[in-house]
C-alpha cells in the first residue's frame, strides 16, 4: 500500500524540527487536510513520552478522524506513531532529526492503507504529491517559527 520516505535538510535545528513535530495539537494550524486536533493522554515512559491523539482528516467530500498513538523519544530526536482506531486498516510513521552543518537532517517515512477502496483510490492517485506537500507544510511552519541556522 501506499508508503513514503523523505530525508531533506532543513535549515533549523533538530531540537526545533523535533518540537515542530511534537506539537500535533498545533497540526490544524498548518497541515493540509487537518482539520482538528486533540490530545486524549500523555503518559510519561522511560526515555520519553507516549501521547494518545486524534486528528480529524478532511480530503474532499470525506471527513475522517482517526487515533494514534505517538511516542516521543527526546534523547533519540525520533518520534514513532502508531494507529490506534479509525479509517485505515493500519498506519505507521516515524520522524528522526539530526543536527548536521547547516541545519537538521529530517527523515520521514509513512506506510497506510484506508479501509474504504473508494478513499484508497482517491489516495492513491495524488499519494506522492500529498505527502511532499504535507513535508513541505512543516518545513514552512519551521520558517514561520524559527530564524535559520547560520
């Protein structure tokens, strides 16, 4: 099904892409098709935190709101999420950010698939397009924040 893995470098450092990232209730703000965001836990874990969050998706006539779960690894600069119950037969992402010259390094990758066909093709279609321009809003949310490395 549909996956995608992206590493650019980015201008800001990996402590500010890590905390960009960590927001999710923030997400509604600047990524497309989020239309909401709520926190339901946050549980304190050795090494880092585990959030229990929901987002709702709207993407043309379908509005969708599916859980996670999203463990935060400060020390490692990663942050791993896992589906907890929604739309999709499963979704699993990760982020990992690491300071180089310049800036920060930035890995993402995504693998899902959407139990509704009619969704999954639609998905399909514009998947890579849609993911660019989900990395692209961070990377222009980090410049709405953040001044530059210099």
């Amino acid at each position: 099904m549909p996956t995608h893995h992206e590493t650019r470098v980015v201008p800001y450092t990996a402590q500010q892409m890590y905390d960009l990232v960590a927001d999710v209730a923030a997400y509604p703000k600047f990524l497309p098709w989020t239309a909401a965001a709520r926190i339901r836990s946050r549980t304190p874990i050795e090494g880092g935190e585990v959030m229990e969050a929901d987002l709702v998706i709207s993407f043309k006539v379908f509005r969708e709101r599916f859980g996670s779960r999203v463990t935060l690894w400060p020390s490692q600069m990663k942050i791993d999420t896992e589906y907890l119950d929604g739309p999709f037969k499963y979704l699993k992402s990760g982020w990992s950010f690491r300071d180089v010259t310049g800036g920060c390094e930035v890995t993402f990758f995504v693998d899902f698939e959407f139990r509704n066909a009619i969704l999954q093709g639609i998905i399909g279609v514009v998947f890579n397009e849609a993911m660019h321009r989900v990395v692209r809003a961070f990377e222009k949310r980090a410049a709405d924040l953040y001044r530059p490395v210099a």
